[in-house]
C-alpha cells in the first residue's frame, strides 16, 4: 500500500513537472519573442543614429544660415536708415527751396496782375490820346479853312494850321501804335499770368506730394526701425534655437549611445533566452517521450493517429495508381509566380488538394485548441493546407501570411530538428507563429514522421495551445 501511495505521488509530480516544463516553454518562447521584439526596436533605432547626426549636422548649418541672415538684414536695415535720414532730410531741404520757388511765382504773378492793369491805364491814356489828336484835327481843319477865308492876312495862321493838323495826325498816329502795343502786351501778360497761375497751383501740389513722400519716408523709416528691432528679436530666438537644438541632439546622441549598448546586451540576452528556449524544447520533448505529460498526450496520440491515416490514403493512392510514387516525391519546385509569397507546384498537389486536405479539416476540428494541422516534407515544403488557410493570394501581406500558407516552403530550426529526428516516433518542440504583424501566438507542435511505401517522405504536424 505505501508502494503504491509513492507511485501516486511520484505521477502526480511528473505530471506536475510536465505541466510546469510546457508552461516553462511556453514562457520562454514568449520572453524571447519580446526579447527579440526589443532588439529589433533598438537596432532600428541605433540604425537611425547616422541619419540623426546628418540631421544635427544639417540643423546646425541651417541655423548658421539663419544667423548670417539676421546679420546681413540687420546690417542693410541699418543701411537703410541711414539712406532713409539723408533722403529725408534731402527732401526737407527741397520743400524749403520749393516753397521759395512757390512764393516766387506767386509774387510774379501778383507783379504780372500790377502790370497788366498799368497798361490798362496806358491803354486809356492812349485812347484820351487818340481823342484828343481827332479834336485837335478838326480845329486843325477849321483853322485852316478860316485862313482860307482870310486870304494873305491869314497865309501864316494857314502855316500853323497846317503844323497842328499834322502833330495831330502824329499824335494819333502814335497813340494808335501805343494801343497796339498796350493790346499785344495786354494778351500775353494775361497769358504769363494763367501760366504762372496754373505753375503755383501745380508747385502746391508738388509741395502736398513732396509732404507725402516725406511723411512716407518717415513711415518707411519707423518700420525699417521695427523690422530691426525684430531682427534682433529674431537673433535671440534663433540663438536659443540653435542651443535647444545642440543640447536635443546631444540628448539624442547619448539616447543612441544607450540604445547601442543595451542592443549589444539584449543580443546577449537573447542569445540566452535562445539557448534556454531549446534546453525548454529538448527538456519539453523528452518529457513527452516519458507519457507521463497527462496534458499533451492526447494530442500526442492524435498526431499519430492523423499521420497513420494520411499515410495510409497516400499508399493507397499509389496502389489504385491514382497518383504515382514518383509524384508523392516530386522535389522539382515550379514556381507558381503572381502576387503574393513565394509558392511554389508539384506533380504531388492535386492529389494532395483531394484526398489530404478534407483529411487536415478533419484532424485541426478533433479539438477547439488544435491550431494547426499541415504535412511538410523533408525541405519544408506544403503540399497543401487547410482549406481555410489555403486561399489565392491578394497581393495584401497580412492577408496573405494569415490565409496563403499552401504551396510554400518554410523549412526553420524546429522544422530541421524534426527531420533530422525522422527515426523517432515523433517529436515534439514550441514556437512562435505571428499570423499577422501585429499578432503572435505560441504553440506547441507534434511532428510525427511520415514514412510512404518504406520510404521518409516528411512529417505530419499537429499545432495546438495548452
């Protein structure tokens, strides 16, 4: 009764120990995945670190770039102002002299408007002239004709008569040229007096515009003074920027520095995690081999059964000569071309579309945990697959890696492992599978070899989560 009271006990341990070797696995499988997740992160980013020094480099060239501009602006805004004073005050100079010439014209015009009325008292006086010479003409004339009357007494009245009537004819005479004269200059003072009108209107209006360009220049000059002050502004930024910039780029830099060497650690580590992960493998496989993995020994025993059906439905294919044994091991991979993975045909795929695929259908729906259910041979080729998983591609890679499996060769390290174990009975390992980027499932995997008419064709698998 002890007897069997230890033997009780010692089951309960191993199966104990075979639960905790297969979580164990399992957990390594894991931390090496994250481990390895890390190091592809942290390589990614140390390989970033030269295109961060060429963009630091190029930073700094920029921010040189910018100082020598603030520079150059603040150098011609100085420039500027000083143009700008000497214009203004050239400016303010000739409104001065404008204003002489403005006041200059206008007292011209006033003296044109004196002058023209003194000849039109010149004019009047002419005319008082003329009148006169007309009176005086006619007395003239009626002096000479009582001369005339007078015979000799009055031959000397008859002279002088005659000279009168001469001087007033002269007189006349004269006075005509005079208003002549008074008229001619009379039109063109009027002339010169419109001219010298519309020349002072035209020099006020010079003087408004000569006030706006000095005003405008005053404008000019306070916003050339405001863009300096801004310059400055914009120096005192763009020092601070090129500091802040250093001192990121450093921070940058020393952030590489640490990404590198904890790189360089984590490939260590993982190369533990690695090792530790197939000690896991080796010790989780010969525990299995005990049948003392209450657990995994029912999908131990479906994985054999499963290899033994496929086996015996591919000879029996060969047998009623349905398919030739020379098809079944056909290695001469065609490629298949198109979008998507690599894949590739053999004589053997019909065949195994036909009869092997309802068969894996059948062995992935025994149990709700069973993932997967495929046969690979020897060089990690997939004849077929399940039917869910044997879509046509689409060119789309999450797609095509969760549902495009068949066709392809996938030959890893557990994969050799269990080819180059073909005389065992089965064996037995764990891995990581990532259906699609952003998923990862653990599994644990049963290859049971496949032996066709005596000769090793592969292995038949049967993938499953504990």
């Amino acid at each position: 009764m002890e007897l069997n009271a230890i033997r009780a006990d010692d089951n309960q341990i191993l199966d104990a120990m075979s639960a905790i070797c297969g979580e164990t696995m399992v957990e390594c499988s894991e931390a090496a995945r994250v481990v390895g997740d890390v190091l592809e992160t942290g390589k990614s980013i140390d390989g970033k670190r030269a295109g961060l020094q060429e963009i630091a480099r190029m930073l700094e060239q920029e921010q040189d770039e910018v100082g020598r501009a603030i520079e150059e602006a603040r150098a011609l805004s100085a420039r500027s102002q000083s143009e700008l004073r000497e214009g203004a005050t050239t400016i303010q100079q000739s409104m001065t002299e404008f204003e002489a010439i403005i006041d200059l014209v206008i007292f011209m015009g006033d003296k044109i408007t004196t002058f023209t009325e003194t000849m039109d008292q010149v004019l009047k006086s002419s005319q008082k002239i003329d009148a006169i010479a007309k009176s005086t003409n006619m007395l003239a004339l009626n002096a000479a004709i009582e001369a005339e009357r007078a015979g000799a007494a009055g031959a000397t009245f008859a002279v002088v008569a005659a000279e009168v009537k001469k001087l007033a004819q002269d007189s006349r005479s004269a006075a005509e040229e005079i208003t002549k004269s008074m008229t001619s200059l009379a039109g063109q003072a009027d002339i010169i007096g419109e001219q010298l009108g519309q020349g002072a209107n035209k020099s006020h209006e010079a003087k408004s515009g000569m006030e706006m360009i000095g005003r405008t220049l005053s404008n000019v000059s306070h916003l050339v003074t405001e863009v300096d002050n801004q310059s400055d502004t914009i120096s005192d930024s763009s020092e601070k920027l090129r500091r802040n910039t250093a001192h990121m780029c450093n921070t940058l830099f020393e952030f590489s520095d640490d990404v590198g060497s904890n790189v360089r650690q984590l490939d260590g580590v993982l190369e533990n995690m690695t090792a530790l992960e197939e000690k896991t493998n080796l010790m989780f496989n010969n525990l299995l081999h005990t049948g003392m993995s209450n657990r995994d020994n029912p999908y131990i025993a479906a994985a054999k059964e499963a290899a033994a059906h496929v086996c015996k439905v591919i000879e029996q294919g060969i047998a009623s000569g349905e398919v030739s044994e020379e098809a079944v091991f056909d290695r001469d991979y065609q490629p298949v071309g198109g979008v998507g993975p690599e894949r590739f045909n053999t004589r053997f795929n019909d065949y195994a579309d036909r009869k092997i695929q309802p068969l894996l259908d059948q062995f992935q729906a025994q149990k709700q945990n069973i993932y997967s259910s495929v046969c690979t041979n020897e060089d990690g080729y997939l004849p077929t697959h399940l039917s869910a998983r044997s879509k046509a591609p689409t060119g789309d890679a999450d797609h095509d890696k969760k549902y495009c499996r068949n066709r392809m060769i996938l030959m890893d390290k557990l994969t050799s492992e269990a080819v180059s174990k073909r005389n065992e009975e089965f064996h037995a390992g764990s891995y990581r599978f990532n259906p699609t980027e952003d998923q990862c499932v653990v599994l644990k995997n049963i290859f049971v070899p496949l032996w066709i008419n005596g000769r090793y064709w592969g292995n038949y698998e049967l993938a499953y989560t504990s």
